[in-house]
C-alpha cells in the first residue's frame, strides 16, 4: 500500500477516529468481528443496503473522494426517510484500487461522516478489501420505527391524493452539466444536489408519525418509475397533473445547455431523492405546504385501473415508466 496505510487495521483506526460517536445502544466498538447493540423498545428494526460502483453511480471526473462518502451514506438515507423511520446505525464494505487507496479512503470516510454527523448516524463497522479494478462501495442502513408509524409502498387507494417533496429533475440536470465536455466552470445548485444528494429523513417522520401518509416510496430512479413501483405494490393506477409537476428551479444558462426540456428530467431524472407519498382524502387537508422548509406539492390522484396518466387540461396520454434501471440501461 502506498504511504499512509500500512495495513488494514491502520485502515480500521482510521475509520474510527474519523466518524465513530458514542451511543448508549452501541455495545462493542469498531474492530470485533460483529457489532453488538440494544435495540430501543417498542420498536421495528430497519436495515437497507446500497452499493456504489465507480463508474455506474460516480466517476472521479468529476466527483470527489467526500462527495462519494457522503453520496454512500445519503442514498441509504433516503431509504429510511421513506419507510418513515429514524436512521442509527451505518456499516461499510469498500474495496479500492491499490494505487488510489491512499488518496480515497480517508477523503470518503469525511465525506460519509459529514452527513452521518447531520443525522446522528454511527457507524458500527464493516469491511475493506482491494480491488484489482475500480472502486466498490457498499453501505449497510440500521434505523428504526414505531409499528403504528411504518410506511410501506403498499398502502395506496383510488381515490388518494399523490403528493411530492421538493423539486424533481435537478440531480438529473446536474450529472448532464457534468458529463458534458470541457472543463467545467461553475458549481450550480443542479450540480452540488447531483453530488449531495439531501435525504429527507425529517419530512419522512413527519409523515409517518402524523399517519398522512397511506404509501411513501423515494425518488430515486426517477418519478415516472417509482410512482410506478408504488402503484405495482398497492395495486392501484394514478393520473399526473402536468401542471402540478415541480420542475428544477435553473439558470438560463443552463437551460440552453441541457439536451431535454426541465419536464423530461422531473418525470424520468434519476437520483432526486425526494419524497413521492399518497394521501387519504380524509386527511389531505393536514398535509401542510412546507414541512421544515421543504415545499410539499399535491401533483395527481390514484386510480382504480392500472397504469400511469398524464394529464393535461382535457388531454390525457400514457406516461411510460422511463426512469433508470440498471439493466435495462445495460
């Protein structure tokens, strides 16, 4: 290994004088072969995994060491933001070019720590290897959440109201913005929510505790294709009013540059992970315009027949689930 790491358990203490905190839960800290804590009572664990892989989810081009820890961490989140529940504890397995271990692996861990520090996240351990060929991430989500308060992407009805946190799009603009050629110049909101993603985890609970929320999913491969895998699981349809749709807030600048219209990107952009969640009517009139400063947008309805419409004044035409997916990409 290059200068700075001798050995892996070089790596492990270096792990954990960067993000490790001090939790009452936490039994055993970092460096046993499996971490020990005391679930709270009265509650549900949650556990997600997401990997990252160079190439696929980042590339160096243009994506820091910290923006790709702190990326790791976020999309995890973001899977517990959606289930309604408070997120605990974080693992990680990495593996890493010998020739970049150096340079890479104490700029992730800052990264990934910023954010865990935001949502007093620990991480509890985890795994790093080489990899003979590009870098691979892989980050474990512990969290928790109230039976009562638990939020699925099954629980959706005709009749339901379809709502949206934020702007969708703008991660989507972002990565064109990078991946264009030339040097790049300028650092706009589209590019910095691209390369960190803000998880919704306080508008999740907010939900969930209040139980506005009769479905929640993230949106993380893109509008058109999430609110379909929610639709799938609760067996229902649902009618987009394009008006309603909140499109990225851009410059004109860069609005000249981008290949589609902003509607292309809020409908089938990737990696906004906002939050897409359905509404009883019973309770629509609860759901409040901001929830801790993040706009919140009613933007269709639920349908009893299947499929997904997107409706325009009288018109209304098939809207096609054109999110990303890896292998059809592939």
């Amino acid at each position: 290994m290059r200068a700075g790491f001798s050995s892996e358990a070089e790596i492990i203490r270096h792990i954990r004088r960067t993000v490790v905190r001090t939790t009452r839960q936490l039994v055993l800290p970092i460096g046993d072969d499996a971490a020990a804590f005391r679930p709270r009572p009265g509650r549900l664990l949650l556990v997600s995994t997401d990997a990252l892989v160079e190439g696929v989810h980042f590339d160096l081009d243009y994506c820091s060491a910290e923006d790709t820890g702190w990326k790791a961490l976020a999309v995890n989140l973001s899977d517990i933001a959606a289930m309604g529940g408070t997120p605990l504890f974080a693992t990680t397995s990495i593996a890493v070019p010998r020739e970049v271990i150096s340079g890479f692996v104490p700029r992730f861990y800052r990264g990934l720590a910023a954010l865990a520090r935001q949502h007093a996240v620990t991480l509890i351990g985890g795994d790093s290897c080489r990899s003979r060929q590009g870098i691979f991430v892989d980050v474990t989500i512990i969290g928790d959440v109230q039976p009562a308060h638990l939020s699925t992407r099954q629980g959706a009805r005709p009749g339901d109201s379809i709502y949206v946190t934020g702007e969708l799009g703008r991660s989507a603009i972002g990565l064109e913005l990078l991946t264009r050629p030339g040097k790049k110049t300028w650092r706009s909101a589209a590019v910095r929510r691209h390369l960190r993603p803000q998880p919704r985890c306080f508008a999740g609970r907010y939900l969930a505790e209040r139980k506005l929320a009769s479905a929640m999913i993230d949106l993380s491969d893109g509008l058109s294709t999430d609110l379909g895998h929610l639709c799938k699981q609760s067996g229902v349809g649902a009618d987009l009013e394009l008006s309603q749709i909140p499109t990225a807030t851009i410059t004109d600048r860069e609005r000249r540059s981008l290949s589609n219209a902003p509607l292309h990107y809020a409908l089938h952009g990737g990696e906004d992970y906002e939050l897409l969640f359905t509404v009883p009517s019973r309770v629509g009139r609860q759901v409040p315009l901001y929830i801790d400063g993040l706009p919140v947008r009613r933007i269709g309805q639920i349908t009893q027949g299947a499929g997904l419409w997107l409706c325009d004044g009288a018109r209304r035409r098939r809207l096609k689930a054109s999110g990303f997916d890896h292998f059809t990409e592939w």
